[in-house]
C-alpha cells in the first residue's frame, strides 16, 4: 500500500478541531502560488468550485471535463435543495443537530470529525452563493425559506424552486469563469481522463484522451484533484446522467488509491418507475416533493382501481403509519425499503405493480394549486412529459432507483488519499455521509469541499512540493501513456459481436437484483461468480464501432463499461465481507423484526477500505480497517417512530 491509514483527525474538542487545525496548517506565501500548478479533474460543484477558488488564490489550475461545458456537469440535476444550520426558521436548528442527523442518517458509519467539519461550514455555503447571486427562495420578510428534508425534524433545506443544483452550478461556473478569464485557470472539456500518474509514490499527473479528436496527451502538476462524482451507473439504470462513471477513481484505485466503502449505495425512493426494457436512465422526482405529498397504496393487494376511486379507509399511508415522527420525510434507505416492502406483498401500483402513490391531493386543497405550482412546477413539469399524467389531478406514481454513493475513493482529514498528492472531493470520496446520505447533503459537502476544506488543507501537502513539478518527459509518464493507448487499441480489435450497451445492461440488472435494494450471502456469492465470466466475454466479445482518432462515443463508453466489470466485483466483495446491514447497506440476514436495519457495532463500526492486487481471479483486494471513534454520539439503534 503507497503512504499509510491515517486520518490525521486533530486532537482537542470536536467544536474546535477545524479552527485549531487551520491555525496551525503549513501555508504557502501568495508570491509561491504561482509555482504551482494544480490539476483538477471534474468541474461540478466540488471540482468548479475547487478551480475557482484554487485560481483566486493565485494557484495555475487545468481543470478537466468530459462534458462540453462545466455548466453541463452532472450536479445540475440535483433539484430539491442544500442544508445548512442557519435556524432561520427559528425551529431549534443548530450545527450540532445537523451534524448529528447526519451521523444518524448514515447509520453511524461516517468519521465524526469530518462530519462535524461539514456542518460547521454549511452555512458560509449560504453566504457564499447568495453574495454570488442565487436565487434562493425567499419568504415574504425577505428572509431565504427553508423547507424539510428527509431524516430532520427542523427545515434547514435551502432551495431554488425545484433547480437548486443548476442555480448552484452556475454560480460556480461564473467563479470558475472569472478564473478562466483572468488566466489562473486553464480550462480542458470533453477530456477525459484515463489514467494517474505517480512519480516517486506521489500523484504528479493524469493520462487524458480528447473526446473530440482521440488525442492521448500527458499533464503534469504538483498535485491532482479528483472530483469526478459517483458510479451509480455501474447498475445501468440510475438517476445519473448516463455519462457519470467510475473510471477516473478506480483508475487511481489500480494506482494505488484505496477505495472505501464500494457497497455503500443510495437508492432514492422517489423516482419514476421503469416504463420498458429498452430504457437507458431513470429520473429522479425531488425528495422535497415529500414535503408537501403522502405517499400511499391500497391496503389490498391486487387493487388496481384508479386511484381517486379508493377511499380514504381503503387506503395504507405506510410511512405514516410505521415512522409517525417524520411520516414522509423517513430517509431516504427506510422508504426506498418500505416501499418494496408495500410492493413485494402485491400492493404496488401501475402496470408493473412496482410503484407507489405520491398524492398532493390534501396539499392543493390545505393551500391551493398556486402554491404548489410555486414550490415544485418544474418537477411537476418534468412528470408529465414523461408520464403523460397531470399530478395536480393524479398523483404520482413513484419507486426507488439507484441514485447517490456514500463509497468513494478513501481520504483522511485533509481530503487526501493515502496516495500524497492525491486529493479527493465530493461524491468521489467517501468521508462524510456513512452507509446512507441524507437529502440535500451531496450539494453541501460539494461546496463545503471544494470552496471551504480543500484550499485550507491543501497547501500542507504543497509547501514542501515547491520546485518538483516532474516533466511529461520522464518514464513515467511514458507508461501510463503506452499502456492508455494499448487498452484504447485492444478494445477496438476485439470486433466482436455484442454491443457495448448489452453487456452494461447485463451487468447492471446482475448487481440491482444481488447487490441492490437488499442482499444475502447466496445472491453476493452468485455475483461473485457470474461477474468475472461476464468480463471474461466481454474483452473477447464486444464490438466496438469506430477508431481511436476521433469522436467516437462507443469507445468512450467500452472504457467506462470495461472499469465497471471490475469495480462490480469490488463492490461486491464489500458487501459480502460487511456481514451487517446498515444503512444503504440492507443484508436481509441482519435485520430487526421490524425489518429495519441491524448493524453489528462490534465487529463493522470501521470504514473498510481495499487496496488492488489485480482482479480476483489474480489476487482478492487486500482489506484494510480504520476504526471509527465515536466520542460525541451515541451508537444506538437508528430509529424514526
């Protein structure tokens, strides 16, 4: 393993590890700043707001995406808001009630201090972004609103109708703009990168192919940023935009980055059903939409009477009647299993029978259609292009889908991996929400990284670094280059007889029904069995279209699927070996008889993070173990009756 599991957690109260740990951090002079140049890979929320901040302080930053622009980053799909501790609803919020809901909601698997960490920050995130012009909606005071989100009792979700990510995004993006503009960052899109290059065991350079011309080209910097989101595509079907991948972290993961916790996956309960068999993305219906709608099925099974035909005594407000302290604002692992649970009994609605009632029937009458239209029409919108249904007169029908992932690649305090030089940010590390993120967190810890921790933490690693800056001359560089375009030109030769898309496909209805909403140790080990022989297939039977010298999406995505047949035994090898449920994480052999959750706080309370040692048919990952020190909460059995 390169460099060692220490979270460098600092010591002292919780209350003052971030201020104590700023104070006593090495600097670097502003006149050094420019010595430095700094790769950035990923400009969504984490990575823009990163190079904005990273450029304004004086640093050369080359920012990377495989998007045409960063205002096409996949954080513009985020809808329903942003938390913060501001308690401008005056409900008794404080930062201390954020941090804990957040520990809670993951099921007590995150590091406390890099949690408390991101609720101290969240509300310099507010400030921030309204000083940059976002329309946050307001009250009639004037004051911002807040609304609720899923596993809090106070509204602390801040949010821009229903477009809050968007609106972010392009307030990073003017930041990130202004730095282009003033010539301290230089922007790469549709780039990809393909590979990490370590000099001396330190991240010193990527591997990048032009998605436009098929141009291999080599980057030197004196330190690499990931911000490359998740890889909940590795299930085919998602709410992610169907570009959004694992190949930059687990790339770094065969460099020698350890990846944390793979199996700890999202799936979101309020999404809208699968329609076909040929469908290629799921979309995703706001939590925020709980706010103000019920969710509910026939109390009997088989009922398929429209629903404004089923009486209200006729009708089961499951979440309700099982969590009556949150009701429908349960989180989001809790839903998404009650309502395969309301399903599986033969109570689900729709066609399929995998679906559920999401009703604003009592909303609109309690505050009027007008109201409503206010707070969410775009996602209202949005349903009815795709459903054809109007749900101000029907309600909606939803059901659980693969949304965010809590794994990602392991960092310690400082956004670090235990490759030097190697920082990771946002969904593509693994380090603030445990087994299961709550709502509108992912845009938080976005920001809180990129504009807030990572340009206080990352001048420690530069200080000593100044004037070591290698040259894409050295042999290094050479490699990963060679080795880039050997893999490009051996998944062009194959010419074989499937397309790229089946064999996602494939894999990805594999991992949803063995390693989805719920798993066991049969169904883990079947996977297990079946994935290597699915990879196996599909370096000796994949048909890629095209050639390596210009735009050719097949091949782009051939990489990517290539990434996720190895990643997927990863993952599931996480999951087999966390013999508990916890969070996200639902082992059906490890549950209360209430069918919620049961962790085992004596042998998991650890993050597991796994080094490579070649695909598991050359060597199993090897586990390594940080423990997870509690010394502010409680470990108890999450509850939200």
């Amino acid at each position: 393993m390169i460099g060692t599991l220490d979270a460098r957690v600092p010591h002292g109260p919780r209350a003052q590890k971030w201020t104590t740990h700023k104070d006593h951090a090495r600097l670097v002079a502003p006149n050094n700043r420019r010595k430095f140049e700094i790769i950035v890979v990923g400009s969504g929320l984490a990575g823009g707001s990163a190079a904005a901040t990273l450029g304004e302080l004086g640093y050369n930053v080359k920012c990377f995406c495989y998007q045409d622009s960063p205002r096409r980053a996949h954080s513009i799909a985020a809808q329903g808001g942003i938390n913060a501790a501001k308690n401008y609803q005056n409900d008794g919020d404080s930062v201390f009630r954020l941090f804990y809901d957040t520990i809670k909601g993951g099921d007590f698997r995150a590091r406390e201090a890099n949690v408390y960490r991101l609720a101290e920050v969240s509300n310099l995130i507010i400030d921030q972004c309204v000083e940059q012009g976002v329309p946050f909606a307001r009250e009639y005071s004037g004051l911002l609103a807040n609304r609720s989100f899923g596993g809090a009792q106070v509204s602390r979700t801040f949010y821009a109708r229903g477009q809050t990510g968007q609106q972010l995004l392009l307030g990073a993006y003017q930041a990130l703009s202004r730095q282009i503009a003033a010539g301290t960052v230089d922007m790469f899109p549709q780039t990809e990168m393909l590979d990490l290059v370590l000099i001396d065991g330190h991240a010193k350079g990527i591997i990048t192919r032009s998605l436009v011309t098929g141009k291999i080209e080599a980057h030197a910097g004196d330190a690499v940023v990931l911000a490359t989101g998740g890889y909940g595509n590795v299930f085919y079907l998602s709410t992610n935009a169907r570009g959004c991948n694992v190949t930059a972290t687990y790339r770094a993961y065969k460099k020698g980055a350890l990846f944390a916790n793979p199996c700890f996956t999202q799936i979101h309960p309020t999404c809208i059903p699968v329609s076909g068999e040929n469908q290629s993305k799921l979309t995703l219906m706001s939590e925020s939409l709980r706010n103000d709608g019920r969710v509910w099925v026939p109390k009997q099974a088989g009922d398929k009477r429209p629903p404004a035909q089923i009486p209200e005594a006729e009708r089961d407000y499951y979440l309700e009647r099982k969590y009556p302290s949150f009701g429908n604002l349960a989180p989001r692992d809790i839903s998404s299993r009650a309502a395969k649970e309301v399903c599986d009994e033969g109570r689900g609605v729709g066609e399929s029978g995998r679906g559920v009632y999401l009703d604003f029937a009592d909303a609109i009458a309690r505050l009027g259609e007008s109201t409503i239209r206010e707070r969410y029409g775009n996602l209202f919108h949005i349903y009815e292009k795709i459903t054809g249904e109007n749900a101000y007169r029907r309600p909606m029908r939803i059901y659980p889908a693969v949304h965010y992932t809590m794994g990602g690649l392991w960092v310690d305090y400082n956004l670090m991996s235990n490759v030097p030089g190697l920082h990771v940010i946002g969904e593509a590390n693994f380090s603030d929400h445990g087994a299961n993120r709550l709502g509108a967190s992912a845009l938080m810890q976005g920001l809180a990284d990129g504009y807030f921790v990572l340009p206080y933490t990352l001048p420690a690693y530069l200080a000593p670094q100044i004037g070591k800056r290698p040259s894409i001359d050295r042999p290094e560089f050479h490699q990963a280059e060679t080795e880039v375009r050997t893999r490009t030109e051996k998944l062009l030769a194959i010419n074989g007889k499937r397309s790229v898309d089946s064999f996602h496909r494939e894999l990805g209805l594999l991992l949803w029904d063995k390693c989805g909403m719920a798993r066991n140790e049969a169904g883990l080990r079947e996977a297990l069995g079946r994935i290597p022989k699915l990879r196996e297939e599909f370096w000796r039977d994949v048909r890629v279209l095209g050639d390596g010298e210009a735009l050719n999406q097949s091949l782009e995505r051939a990489g990517r699927v290539a990434d996720f047949l190895e990643f997927a035994e990863l993952m599931c090898t996480d999951a087999l070996t966390r013999d508990e449920s916890c969070g996200g994480h639902f082992r059906e052999e490890h549950q209360t008889p209430d069918g919620e959750a049961l962790r085992d706080d004596e042998n998991f309370t650890d993050v597991f993070a796994w080094e490579y040692q070649g695909n598991g048919s050359i060597a199993a990952p090897k586990l390594h173990r940080e423990p997870l020190n509690f010394e502010t909460v409680q470990l108890t059995q999450r509850s939200y009756k």
